[in-house]
C-alpha cells in the first residue's frame, strides 16, 4: 500500500513521516508532493491508497486536490492536516469524502488513529470491488441470458416489432402490463484505455459487465431490462417500464453499483415516455441525442434527458440562462491562420488558448458542439494546405491525416472531459501544420528566391517580416534563418540594401529631389534616409551623388 503526503513546507511532510507508524498500517512506501499540482501527477502515476494533505500550499490548494480526487480517484482516501481552523475547509473535507480534519501541531495519536480509520475503509471498498468485479466476470463469461438481438429488432425492425414484443412477452422478459417505457443509452467510452485493460482489452466483456451491473438493478423488481443494442455502434440500452421509482433516483443507484465495481461513473441518455414498441426508433434517437447534448462543464451530472422528455437538463437550464449563440469555428478562424502563417508557438499556443477560454465561458460545452468543432477544423486545415501548395496539397494532406491517427482528438463523449486535452491537441494540430507547410515549401521550391523577387518589385513599400512570411506560406523563422544563411544579413537590413542601391541609380538623375529619391525608395524621413545612406555607402547621398556625377 502506498500513502502521499502533502505540504508546501518540507518540515512539517518530515513531521508526519515520523510520527505514523507506517509499519503497522502495513504502508510500505510513502511519496512527497510540495503542493497539489505536483500531488495530482504523482496520483496519477502511483494511485496511492491514503493522501494525508495540507489546505493552504502555493501550488495547487487542498481544496482543488480534494475536488480533483473526488471525481478521477474516488477509491483514494485522504486526511486533512492543517493549521486553520476553518468551517468551509471542513465541510469541503467532508462533502469529498475526507476520512479526517487534523488540526496542526500534529498529535501521534490523533494522526495514528486517522490513518488507522483511513487504511481499513480502503481496504474494505477494496474487498468489495474486487467481489464485485469477480461475479461480473463471471457472469459476462456466460452467454446472456436475454435475448438481446430480440430486444435489438423491437428498435430497428419496425415490421417485425410486434411479433418481437409478443414473444418477449411470452417468455417473461418484458410484463404484459407494461404499455409504455423510456428507453435509455448508457455512454461508453472505448477509448478508456484503463479500463479496458481490467477486461484485458475485450471491450466485449466490459460491456457484459455493465449490461449485468444495471440488471442488479433493473431485475429484482422488474422494473426495466438492460442489453446489448446490435442495430449499430457499440450501444448499452435500457427500456425502462415500471416509472415509480424516479429515474434519476434509479440511475443514481445503478451509476453507484457501476461505480464501485469499475471505479467510474456513466452517463445516461434518457428519452420521453412512449407506448411498446412502435416508438422505440425515435426514442433511441431521442437519447442518443440527449448524450450528445450533454453539457460536459457539469461535471456532477450523469442523467441527461432529451428535449421531449419534458424534464430540463443542466445543460438546457445554461444554455437559457446564456441566451447566446455558441462560439462557433468561424469566430476564431482568421486568428488560427495568422498563427499557422506566423509560424510562431506563441502565437499558435495563444490560438489554442483563446478558443477553449472563450468556449468554456458560453457555460456549455456540449460533445456535438466539439465533434462541429473538430470537423470544422478539419475543413480549414484542408482548405489551407490545398491555398499553400496546390498540386502538392493531397500528399501534404496524406501526411497529416496520418499524423492524425498517432494523435487523436480527445473522445468527445468519453468518461471524463478536459478543455486543456482539447486546447493541447489543437496546438499540436497546429504545429504539425505548421511543419508540413514548411517542409514542403522547402522541397518543392525556393521561397527565398521568389521573396527576393517580391523584395525588388516591392521595396518601396512598408514591407514587414510577418507580412512577407505569411505570402509566401512560411514561419518568420524560416525567412529570417533563410537569409542569414544566403545573404549574411537579416531580412530588414536586406531590404535597406536595396532600397540604397536603388538610391543610388536614382541619384545619377540630377534633377531629382532627395526627398523625392528617399520617398521613392520606402523612406519616409529623409534625414533618417541620409543617415541610413553614409553608413551603407560611407558618404552621404550629396556627396555621393557630386561624385558619380562629376
């Protein structure tokens, strides 16, 4: 077993080391954090059974780690040792499931006997999900009981619906009393690589385990049937008949049984009442959609009702009190091409950070607005390669989408949900962009040459580094390395030596102005134009001009 402790101050994480007899709680290894930040990465590394935690720190407060233990490490229990004496610190102790609240300086039996309570909660919940998991195992070993392609076609095979029905009937599965159901789809994630390794990597037999955990539930006193749906993706469904018992109340049962079985919690899409089974179809879209809908910035809730089921969803309820419009693609989309155009990662991390702040601050996020987001992205990026190299956009595009496959989105209707997946996967998304753009110009032409040419026909003007790069579909970093390589000198003081050699033809005219001469070469100030001309040419552009002319 191992235990974390945590505290910004060294001396007081020495202290509790030595005053919890560690050995007699059977703790074999004890690890350190310095603040939460640094405890979350390590819980998520070592999964310690026990994290005895200070309140106040620097980096990451206790509050936060409690909240984030909460909701991704329930099964770690966690002692609150600090020097406030404060009532809101213990209630958020005690709402997330704190074994204890210490107050410092810290008493060897009071810790002792914290710990004590601490290691034999865990050990029991441990016991008990392991028995869980085992008669799971067990029971998705054998072949179901339902017959759950049966069940399948009172969805999709709306000829045969009825004569499907009369047969369930007959054999018990669904009462003949029951005229009516909601039907309900319970969210899976087969991209959850940590629990699929639990069932060695069978999503198969995952999803046996929860179709036999929800009918612990269902089945004692008939009140609904869970199965396997076969009429499309990958879906667990659940008709629900008996409606008096409420279906949050009953959900929240069976999202407690799943999760102290799986150490994760579901979410459910519940569709409106409607008579067996010519509805079915449209109930099943009807959740499908709630779960799509489903506002992932409300972390607490797992029943997600669809818009005719005549309840209101926490997402529902943001979204009327927003009354805006979402953030949608096209409101960010010149700021990700002047970042891919720039080149720079600053510039690039900035994109990424913009949309996902300005996303969250709508107060929904929902995974069909993401799945909108990803495919519009998609879209630019195409777009964008197909502007930059033309006959060469299709292998650009090869390249990338393969790229694509090694780094995948974030899951936009997985277990857990995280803006900064999402703002980290599109910055990435970006760099890579970024690199195939320019790896291409590099090898199927010369930009430099081509920016040299735009330089002559253009020097008079205000040319900027940014505007040139971003013409030619490069990084300034590549225009600016380019040119020391080639010319020795950087990009401004390549344009400087033009506009003086211009200068200096213009110079033989003798009935030209120096101001006119300086306005015609891109200066603007004829003094700095002097200036600029006797450190170039060592004389200024008088004497040089008495000198050719002569």
């Amino acid at each position: 077993m191992k235990a974390l402790i945590v505290d910004d101050e060294a001396r007081v994480r020495k202290a509790v080391r030595l005053l919890v007899d560690w050995d007699a709680h059977q703790i074999g290894e004890i690890l350190e954090a310095g603040g939460g930040n640094e405890a979350i990465e390590l819980i998520r590394e070592h999964k310690p059974a026990l994290v005895i935690m200070d309140m106040m720190m620097d980096s990451g407060s206790g509050v936060e780690l409690m909240t984030w233990v909460n909701e991704f490490a329930g099964n770690t229990k966690f002692i609150v040792v600090s020097g406030h004496n404060d009532f809101d610190f213990v209630r958020h102790a005690v709402r997330n499931g704190g074994i204890d609240y210490i107050l410092k300086p810290i008493e060897a039996d009071a810790i002792n006997h914290a710990v004590s309570k601490a290691v034999a909660a865990w050990r029991s919940e441990e016991a008990e999900r392991t028995q869980r998991q085992r008669e799971s195992i067990r029971l998705n070993e054998i072949k179901p009981i339902y017959g759950e392609k049966l069940l399948s076609a009172l969805i999709d095979d709306p000829v045969n619906s009825e004569a499907s029905l009369r047969r369930l009937r007959s054999e018990g599965v669904i009462p003949e009393e029951a005229g009516s159901c909601r039907l309900i789809l319970v969210q899976t994630d087969t991209g959850n690589n940590p629990l699929l390794k639990r069932f060695g990597g069978d999503n198969e037999l995952l999803y046996y385990a929860i179709v036999n955990i929800c009918n612990e539930f269902l089945q004692p006193q008939r009140q609904g049937i869970s199965f396997r749906y076969w009429g499309g993706p990958p879906e667990i469904a659940i008709l629900l008949w008996d409606t008096l018992e409420s279906v949050t109340g009953l959900i929240s049962r069976i999202n407690q049984g799943i999760y102290l079985t799986l150490q994760f919690r579901m979410h459910f899409g519940i569709s409106g009442v409607a008579s067996l089974p010519r509805q079915l179809s449209a109930q099943r879209t009807e959740a499908a959609e709630a779960l799509q809908r489903r506002n992932l910035l409300s972390h607490e809730d797992y029943c997600h009702f669809s818009s005719c089921s005549g309840e209101h969803t926490g997402q529902a309820a943001a979204a009327d009190k927003k009354g805006s419009q979402p953030l949608t693609f096209a409101d960010v989309q010149e700021d990700w091409k002047v970042a891919v155009i720039s080149g720079n990662n600053e510039v690039l991390a900035d994109a990424a950070q913009y949309w996902t702040q300005e996303l969250s601050r709508g107060g929904v996020v929902t995974p069909e607005m993401l799945s909108t987001w990803k495919a519009d992205v998609l879209t630019f990026r195409a777009r964008l390669v197909r502007e930059a190299l033309g006959g060469q956009a299709d292998a650009a595009l090869a390249e990338l989408e393969r790229a694509d496959s090694a780094n995948p989105a974030p899951y936009a209707n997985g277990y857990s949900f995280s803006l900064f997946a999402w703002r980290d996967w599109s910055f990435a998304l970006m760099q890579r962009l970024v690199q195939e753009l320019d790896a291409r110009a590099v090898k199927e032409r010369n930009p430099i040459t081509d920016i040299v040419k735009y330089i002559d026909q253009n020097y008079q003007s205000d040319l900027s580094l940014q505007e040139v790069a971003g013409k030619f579909y490069v990084s300034r970093e590549y225009v600016s390395r380019k040119f020391k390589q080639e010319y020795g000198i950087n990009f401004t003081d390549y344009i400087g030596t033009v506009r003086i050699e211009k200068a200096k033809l213009l110079l033989q005219n003798p009935h030209l102005k120096l101001a006119q001469i300086s306005e015609m070469v891109g200066f603007h100030d004829v003094k700095y134009f002097s200036k600029v001309f006797k450190k170039q040419v060592g004389s200024s552009p008088k004497e040089y001009r008495e000198r050719v002319n002569s």
